[in-house]
C-alpha cells in the first residue's frame, strides 16, 4: 500500500470540490482507500488529497484515462496544476 498526496488548484469553488462524490465513483475501483480532502485556509483554491493505493500501477494509467479527465473537469480540477507526491521512507526502515 502507498500512501499518496495529490495537490491541485481547483475553479469550481472549494464546496462544489468538497461535497463531489467523482472521487470515490472514480477512485474506489482502482484500490483507491481512505481518501481524505485538504483545504489550503489562507487560499480555497488549493486542495489536497491523502490516499492509499493499492496499485500505483492502475492509478497511474488511469490518470491517462478520458474519463479521469472527464471526472477532474466535473470536480473542477485545474488539471495542470496536479502533483502526485508517494511516500517515502528512509532506507532501511
């Protein structure tokens, strides 16, 4: 399992981004588990997630998938401000 961050500007406004349910329709086939929504407070169009991924693999060729652009448009995701950060833990551990 790997613990992903993903970061993005969002153009819809922060409660259309935080009451959609895309994510978890979207996200929820792929392995995707215990999703949990960020908020910047000082600006609400930066939003994070805080996922666990069963399969990087599946994820990351679904984010090539029209329909996980199709999906972002609806969440009103600015797709070119998306950063997928992994977990990383130090060597040896």
């Amino acid at each position: 399992m790997t613990t992903v961050v993903a970061h993005h500007d969002i153009v819809k406004g922060k409660n259309h981004w935080l009451s959609s349910p895309v994510r978890e329709e979207r996200f929820g086939p792929l392995g995707v588990t215990n999703i949990r929504t960020f908020v910047d407070p000082q600006d609400p169009t930066k939003v994070a997630l805080v996922m666990d991924v069963a399969d990087m693999d599946a994820l990351m060729a679904a984010m090539q998938e029209p329909w996980m652009g199709e999906a972002m448009a609806a969440d009103g995701v600015a797709p070119e401000t998306l950063r997928i950060l992994l977990e990383e833990k130090p060597a040896g551990s």
